[in-house]
C-alpha cells in the first residue's frame, strides 16, 4: 500500500498549504478532497447541523465561482470547519483575508470581526438573554454619534432609537457595540441616557464585541412606538479609521455621525456600502469635513439589509 500512502501523504501536505496560505476556495477543495467526501454527503453533515446548503453552491465555493456572503452561508462554513475536521476559524479567517484581497478597504482584523459575528458569536450572546436578533422590535428611526478622540480612538458611541413593537410583551432591547481591533471589552461602559436602564452586560473579549439589556419599564403592546436612547464608551483600542453599521434585515431611516477632536481631525472622509460581510465595498462618496462642527454625516432614508458606514484617512 506504498502508493496509497504516498497519495494521502500528498493530499495531507496540500491541504496543510492551503490552511496556511489560501485562498479559501483552494483550501475548501483541499479539505474535502483529504477527508474523501462527496459533496452529497458534505451537504448530509450540514444538514444535520441545521443548515441548509445545495450541492451546486458547494461545488461553486470550492472552485472559486461563487463566496459564501450570507449569514446562513457564513453559519455552514463554521459548520464545515467541524465537518471536515479542519482547526477552528480557519476557512472563516481564508474567506476574510480573500475579502480583503479583492477589493475591501476595510483591516483584515474588522473583515474577520465581521465574519465571526455574523457566523455565531452574536448569536450566542443574544442566546445568553433567551432573546431573538430584533426582539419583537421593528425599527423606525436610529440615529448614532460617534466620537474619536484625541488619540484618534473610537471614544463614545451614543445611540438614539424610535421602534415599534410588532408584538406584545415587548419591555427590552439588546444593544451591541462592537470595538475596533484591540478593543478590550471588559474596559468598556454602557449609560442609559433615555427611557431605559442597564439589565444585564455580556462581553466576548476576541472579537471585541459587548452586548447590553436595555430595560423600558413598561411592556409595549404590538403596534406600540417607543424612544430610547443610550452610550457606550470605548477608548479602549488603537487608532479608528472607520465606523460600520450592520443591518440584518430592512429598517427605517438611519443617521450616522462622526465627530473628531480639534487635535486630530482626518484629511479626507467617504461613505461606503456594503451588501455583506464577505462582499467588496461600494457606493463610494467622498464627504465634506464641517471645520465649524469637526464632523461629518450620512443619512440612508431606509436602512437596507448589509452595511453601511463612514470610513477616514489621517494622513
């Protein structure tokens, strides 16, 4: 059996170069060709895992047609990760790093955040406080003011809400605040300014993300509207050169606002769009510095599903 040896010796090599160097297409092929799978049965072991994937979407990734982008897409190659026996958060962190090959502007360490929140780490906090992603809550306003610090920090992040419950019960809100590379969680405040007060505050330190309850104190009725509003300070990271704002479904109109310190201020900013974590940036438009007020702004009048945010350069 020299030669059988010989080949899977082969294929073992293939695929420990692919896990170290990518792409993720490559290394996809490479894992599944060293476990000796199907792809029908590939798809068995994803649905057994609660998610759902057809064979020819398979078939697309691992020749680089097509890239998992959806959040369900994103869910299955955490799932292959498992399935194939591959190290945790390898084929994610090759999908974030092919993104930022392919025309992202955005760090490789905010790609992977992304990627990582949209593949399970969010929902496990929200699982924490038995509630769903929107929380009986439908969206009709969200304005932010972020404001960068004299280090050139992402200092505060200050939250203004107009929501509408689409059920009844409603008496809570989880609000999500997620750092920039290096953040450290743990350093980080949430105030209730408005309307709300602070329940109970869950922190995953990797990925720099904090999730807070915030309580009403009255339970809305479906049809009710209600307004709150809440910060979270920050300053616990290196230097900011953008804010994003994710949206997992359709919302109302969304104002983002992005303030500097006298002492840094960036000498050009844009807005930008984004259909999902794993997809290339565009919409591109360059915004105009208000010397008088150190900041500039977007507003989407319907907050569409995928990103959007403000991104700047300091020299």
């Amino acid at each position: 059996m020299p030669h059988a040896t010989q080949h899977a010796d082969v294929v073992t090599a293939e695929l420990d170069s692919a896990l170290r160097g990518g792409p993720f297409h490559v290394a996809l092929r490479a894992a599944i060709a060293a476990r000796g799978l199907p792809l029908q049965r590939v798809q068995h072991h994803l649905s057994r895992h609660g998610v759902k994937v057809g064979v020819t979407s398979l078939s697309y990734w691992q020749q680089g047609a097509r890239r998992p982008q959806r959040p369900e897409s994103l869910r299955a190659v955490r799932a292959l990760e498992e399935i194939l026996q591959l190290p945790e958060e390898s084929l994610i962190r090759l999908l974030a790093e092919s993104d930022e090959h392919t025309g992202g502007h955005r760090s490789s360490a905010r790609s992977y955040r992304s990627l990582v929140e949209a593949s399970g780490v969010l929902d496990r906090l929200l699982a924490e406080f038995g509630a769903p992603r929107d929380g009986g809550l439908h969206t009709l306003g969200h304005h932010e003011r972020v404001r960068v610090g004299t280090r050139r920090e992402l200092a505060e992040r200050e939250s203004h809400h107009i929501v509408r419950a689409y059920r009844d019960g409603v008496d809570r809100f989880v609000a999500v605040h997620h750092g920039d590379p290096g953040s450290v969680p743990e350093r980080m405040s949430v105030r209730a300014l408005e309307n709300c007060r602070i329940g109970r505050v869950r922190r995953h330190h990797d990925t720099g993300v904090l999730a807070a309850e915030l309580l009403f104190d009255i339970r809305l009725r479906a049809g009710d509207t209600f307004l709150f509003r809440y910060a979270v300070e920050d300053g616990t990271a290196g230097i900011a050169r953008e804010y994003v704002r994710g949206a997992d479904s359709p919302g109302g109109q969304y104002a983002l606002q992005v303030c500097f310190d006298s002492a840094a201020l960036p000498v050009r900013c844009h807005r930008f769009t984004q259909h999902s974590a794993a997809a290339p940036r565009g919409g591109r438009q360059e915004l105009a510095l208000s010397a008088r007020h150190r900041s500039v702004h977007l507003v989407e009048p319907r907050l569409r599903t995928g990103y959007v945010g403000i991104a700047w350069d300091w020299e």
